[in-house]
C-alpha cells in the first residue's frame, strides 16, 4: 500500500491537524448555539430543522475528519490500520516509516553518499529544522523581553526561582521543536516544483546579502542558503543532478566557492564548537539538537567539497579548499565513507601535487590523525605508508626531491603517537625481513629483485628517519629521560640492513649498500647507538684500490649514487665509476666516524686500530689509482690526528672505565666541531653542497659548465 504523503506527515508531526480539527469542532458548536438562539425566538420548527442538519452536518463532519485520518492512516503503510485517531497526532509512525522513506528517495538522483550506516541526504531539501533553531529561538527572547515590560514582578519571580527558562537556550528548544532530522531531509522536492524549469541566476548583491548576514549574525539560514548554491556550482556540469541555481558567471563561481570555503567553519565553530585536547587531537562536539539538526548539512558541504577538490585546477584554490575542508574533520569523523574518501584524494594530492598543494594537503591528513578515534588513526596511518611505497617505485635526479619531502613529512605523521605507530612498524619492518629471508633461502634473481629495489632501500630509509625522530636522545631527555615506544625496534631494522647489504656483494651493487648506510648512519647520529658500519665501507673502498687490471677510461657521465642503486653494466672496471664509489664510501665513513657514538666515544683511540690498518694496507696495494687513494690518504691522516686529540683530552682523568656515568659526562662534553676530523668534515660538507648546487642549475638549465 502507498504512504502518507510528505506535507500530510508535516503537517501531522507539528501539531497543526489537531488544532484544525479543534478549530473546526469549536465552529461547529457555536453554530449549534446561534441556531438555539434563533429557534427561541419562535422558530421551533426551524429549530427543529436545523438542529437535525446540524447534527447530520456534524457528523458529516466528524465523518470526515475521520475519513481523512483513515485515508492518511492507510498510506503510512499496513501498520497503520491499528491506529487511532490519539496515535496518528502523536506521529509515532514516522519513526518506524523513516528508512523506508530514505530507501524511495535515493532513487530520486538528488542526494550524496554519507555513510554505509546513514541514509542519502538530500543536498537541496529545505533543511527545515535548520530554519527552526533560529525562528524559536528568536521568538522566545522576545516572548521573555514582552514580559519583563509587562510584568516585571513576575519576571522577578523567574529570575529568582526558575533561572533555566529565561536561560532557555535554542539548542534546548531543539529537542522539543525540531522534526526528525530524516524526515526533513528527504522526501519530495517542493521548492524545486514551485520554480518549475527556470533557475534564478545567483549574483554578487545576493552572495554579499548572504556574507552579510553570516559575518553580523553567524545565521544558519544564510549558511543553508549558501550551501545549497555551492552544490549547485560543484554539480552545474553534471547532467543527472538537480539544482536551484544557476551560475553564468566566472566570478560568482569563484567568489562563492571561496565564501563557502571561508565561511563555514566560521559559521559551525560559532554554533557546534569541538574541543581540541592538551596533546593536540581534536574531539567531536558533543550531541545536542542543534548538532543533530546541522549534521547531515555539513556532511553534505563536505561531500560537495570532496567532489569539487579533483575539479580545481588553480594550486591557490586548490590549497584554500584543502585547508578549510580540515577545519570541518571534527565535524564530520564519524561518517567512514566520507572520511576515507578524503583521505584517498588527500593522499593523491600528497603524492603528485605541487609543494604547496602537497604541504596542504599533508596538514590535512595530518589534522585527521588528530582524532581521538583509534580507528581513523590506524587507517590515516597505513594509507600513508602505503602511499610513500607506491610513490617511491622508481627514483630519478627530477623525482627525488618530492620523495624525500614525503618521508620526511610522513615520518612526522608517524611520530605524532608512538604508542599507534609501534604495530604499523612492527609489522612492515617485520615484511622487510621476510623479504631478506626469502632472497637468502632461495637465492634466485627474482628472490634478489625483491630486496635490491627502490622501494625496498626507501623504506629502510623511512624507518631510519622514524626511529631516528622517536628515539632522538636530545627528544627523549626533553621527556624526562623516558624511552620510546618505539625504541625495541631499532635492533630488528639494523639487523635487516646489515643483512640486506650482504646479500649481494658485487661491484654492481655498491651504489645500493651505500643507500643503506646512509640510512644506518642517520639512525645513529641521532639515537647515538653504536652501528657497525665499517665492516660495510672499508671492503668497497679496498676492492676498488686494489681491483687487478687497469681502470677502463670512459667518456662517460659521473654516477649519481643517490639516484641510482645498481650500475649500468657499462660503468663497470670504470675509472668514473671507481672514482665515484671512493669518493662517496670515504665520506660516509668519514661521516660515520665523526659521530657522536663513535668519535664521542672515550675508547675512539681504539675502535680505529682495525680501520687505519686496514687503509694502510689498502695504499700499499693500489697502483693504478693515485688520485682516490690521495683521498683515503687524506682520511687517514685526519683520523690519526683525531685520536692523537681525544688521547690528550682524556690524559688527565681520574676514572675507570667502571665508572659509567663519570664516563659517560667526558663523552658529553667532548667537542667534536674542534676536532681535527671535525674540521675535515667541515670542508667536505661545503664542498659537497656547492657541487650538488652546480648540478642542480645545470640540471635546470641555468650553467651550461660545471667547475671542477
């Protein structure tokens, strides 16, 4: 059977057909009386008459009345034809209709998705209860100020005794008002009937009146007014949606997606406001009528927003809408559909974006993982992660730049709490090595093309720069000398690296080893835990002096290590290539021991006995390259200097190595800057950077030579 239609379940719920019917039956009865009065006047027989005409035209009435409830009553569906009259003015057949209704207006091609849990909503309905918060609300402050005039007794009385009714606020006149919110979203588009075909053309005076009245007044009619023209705008090409504007004019479409974007959060954070917690995420705002009535609007403004941000093409516009679209997050959490859709276009953005669209979008996704739901963190979490991997597939000198301002951003997003992080970690960290596993057990090509990639050197290094981050020790003193959660994680990751670069050890491979100690280097410079690294370095920089035969003279280009992690096969028995790889492999172990693990260190005399034999031996053995060795040379000299410098500093102690925190005072007060390798490292740095810089312009076009 049908349903009751639209305006009858209206006009039932607020009460109106009760006082009609009221109105009517008091209209009938004083009828009654003035027919009484005209028969005592001597017209009994009319009296007569007209009493049984009344009666029959009461109960004609009354049939009536009762026709129209029953006719109403079987069109809310077989349920109804229990009810009676009491029951149908008490509307309480609407909650059971409401899904039902939802279900037959989603055909209709007017509404958004929400969520899997919640029905459509449709964008261009009239949003009554919205309108109603402010008409009550209103009407109310001026029924208290007529009062106070008239009366001020009695309104001395309230102050004194009933304070909660002049306090009475609109959100408290919401719970007994206001409809419900799924019967006033959806159902029959009356608006849209009234307007016919023509659309009334949306103007700058009209966009003004509504910016007017948001600013002055914060209305929530002017807001729903003007969401509904932003749909109208991010819908105006599509064919199959319906809208209650048009918009010819380039300016009016910029103008109002810019009023829209500004001024709702404004708007909302007026009337619904979130509260944001001392460690920085945010909290929904709490349930009350008023945000029950404003919830499917701005869940609906979100989606349009979320639809409009793959159609912006202007990167001002496009940050704009990313920035203001974060400020609605608290507001719209709850709906997983919407939240993991933004997401999916934030990371999009975050992935391929310019850098200014990428740093907005990054603080979006950043300010969604400031909920205080697990859940969200968890998903806003592993999305990343799995974005940065597929981005970092491939590595050039032109892709580089945005790789790494992703793991740094991404690494920053990751250290935001440890305590949600430590699973993710654990358990792609934990996915390396069982990658590293099966290229050791196997030892195929396809086994090896699993470790010996992009990917896998980029997220060793990620994890470096996360763990590096967390388990900084100037970070964990500034939280009173508490670990973090993260720390237990640093042994499986170095124990995954190291194996990583032994599991291929040939001269093509070097460029790759050298990816993995940088990150290890990262990691110990900043968590000041000893890595061995030089069991790692000091065989590429041997087995390049001393390779037997003569290098082969090339024309061709410098290797660039950091974009490369396995040589062409023409580099190979090079003399660019092997310049190229001692070059890079003494500086990181230059870097490696001016460390503060290593060089901070009491026992740095020591530690590099093994190394500066091992050099010693190397230059003896090499013949052919003069000008790479003059490099370890250099090396080697700094580092004798260095450990001559710390076996002075340390003459004068009067401690033993059991005394540990005495020991670990000296290594704290050691200057390595003043150092002689310190210095040495110093130089190198300069030198590097200004090379790096002249590549970069030539690269860009800007020097067409390179000074040597």
């Amino acid at each position: 059977m049908g349903k009751a239609a639209k305006s009858s379940r209206k006009f039932a719920a607020s009460g109106k057909l009760k006082q009609a019917i009221q109105s009517r039956k008091k209209h009938q009865q004083m009828q009654k009386k003035i027919q009484g009065r005209r028969g005592a006047h001597g017209k009994g027989k009319q009296q007569i008459i007209t009493e049984a005409e009344g009666s029959e035209h009461d109960n004609d009435d009354d049939d009536d009345d009762e026709k129209e409830v029953k006719g109403v009553s079987k069109k809310a569906g077989k349920d109804a034809k229990k009810m009676t009259v009491e029951d149908f003015l008490g509307a309480e057949f609407m909650d059971d209709d409401n899904d039902a209704e939802e279900d037959e207006d989603d055909a209709g091609g007017d509404e958004l998705d929400t969520d899997e849990d919640e029905e459509d909503v449709a964008d261009d309905q009239s949003f009554a209860s919205v309108d109603d918060l402010e008409d009550h609300g209103t009407s109310h402050m001026l029924e208290l100020a007529q009062l106070a005039e008239k009366d001020p007794e009695f309104y001395r009385y309230l102050q004194e005794n009933d304070r909660e009714l002049l306090e009475f606020t609109t959100t408290q006149e919401g719970r007994d008002e206001m409809d419900d919110d799924d019967d006033v979203m959806d159902g029959d588009d009356t608006e849209e009937e009234e307007m016919g075909e023509e659309l009334p053309i949306l103007t700058t005076s009209i966009l003004k009146t509504w910016q007017k009245a948001l600013l002055e007044h914060r209305s929530l009619r002017a807001l729903r007014k003007l969401l509904i023209a932003f749909r109208s705008a991010v819908h105006m090409n599509e064919d199959d949606q319906v809208l209650l504007w048009r918009i010819d004019n380039a300016a009016v479409y910029t103008k109002l997606v810019a009023t829209s974007l500004r001024y709702t959060p404004i708007v909302l954070a007026h009337h619904i406001p979130y509260k944001t917690l001392p460690n920085g995420k945010f909290k929904q705002p709490s349930q009350s009528a008023k945000q029950k009535a404003l919830q499917k609007l701005t869940l609906s403004y979100f989606n349009n927003v979320v639809h409009l941000i793959p159609q912006l093409t202007d990167p001002e516009t496009l940050r704009l809408a990313l920035t203001e679209s974060a400020k609605i997050l608290p507001y719209v959490v709850s709906s997983r559909k919407a939240v993991k859709t933004y997401l999916k276009k934030c990371l999009e953005l975050w992935s391929t974006g310019e850098d200014d669209v990428r740093i907005a979008a990054f603080l979006a996704i950043r300010q969604l993982a400031s909920s205080t739901d697990d859940s969200i963190v968890d998903l806003v979490l592993k999305s990343t992660y799995l974005a940065l991997v597929r981005a970092c597939k491939s590595t050039s000198t032109y892709r580089l730049p945005s790789i790494t301002l992703m793991k740094n951003s991404a690494c920053e997003l990751f250290c935001v709490d440890h305590g949600a992080t430590y699973p993710h970690a654990f358990g792609y960290i934990r996915q390396l090595a069982i990658l590293l596993r099966g290229g050791m057990k196997t030892k195929t090509k396809e086994a090896y093309k699993q470790v010996y990639n992009w990917q896998y050197a980029h997220c060793v290094d990620f994890w470096a720069l996360v763990l590096g981050r967390a388990c900084d020790a100037h970070a964990e003193a500034e939280r009173g000398g508490q670990e973090s959660e993260l720390r237990p994680l640093i042994y499986p990751l170095v124990q995954v690296s190291l194996g990583a670069i032994k599991l291929i050890s040939n001269s093509r491979s070097y460029p790759f080893h050298l990816h993995i100690a940088r990150s290890m280097l990262h990691l110990t410079r900043h968590t000041r835990i000893y890595v061995p690294l030089t069991p790692y370095l000091l065989p590429i920089i041997s087995s390049t002096l001393t390779a037997s035969g003569k290098p082969k003279s090339s024309t061709l280009r410098p290797l660039d290590m950091e974009t490369h992690i396995r040589a062409p096969a023409q580099y190979v028995r090079t003399r660019v290539y092997a310049a190229g790889l001692v070059e890079e492999t003494v500086f990181l172990l230059a870097e490696w021991l001016g460390s503060g693990p290593v060089h901070g260190s009491v026992a740095f005399p020591e530690l590099i006995v093994p190394i500066i034999v091992t050099l010693r031996r190397t230059l003896k053995n090499c013949k052919e390259l003069g000008k790479e060795a003059g490099m370890v040379k250099g090396l080697l000299e700094r580092v004798e200097d260095c450990a001559k410098w710390i076996d002075q500093s340390r003459s004068g102690i009067n401690f033993g190595p059991g005394k540990m925190d005495e020991v670990e005072r000296w290594e704290a007060n050691v200057e390595i800057e003043e150092s002689p390798l310190g210095k040495y490292l110093k130089v190198q740095r300069k030198s590097r950077e200004k090379r790096k810089r002249m590549i970069d312009k030539a690269n860009k076009g800007e020097d067409e030579i390179l000074e040597d």
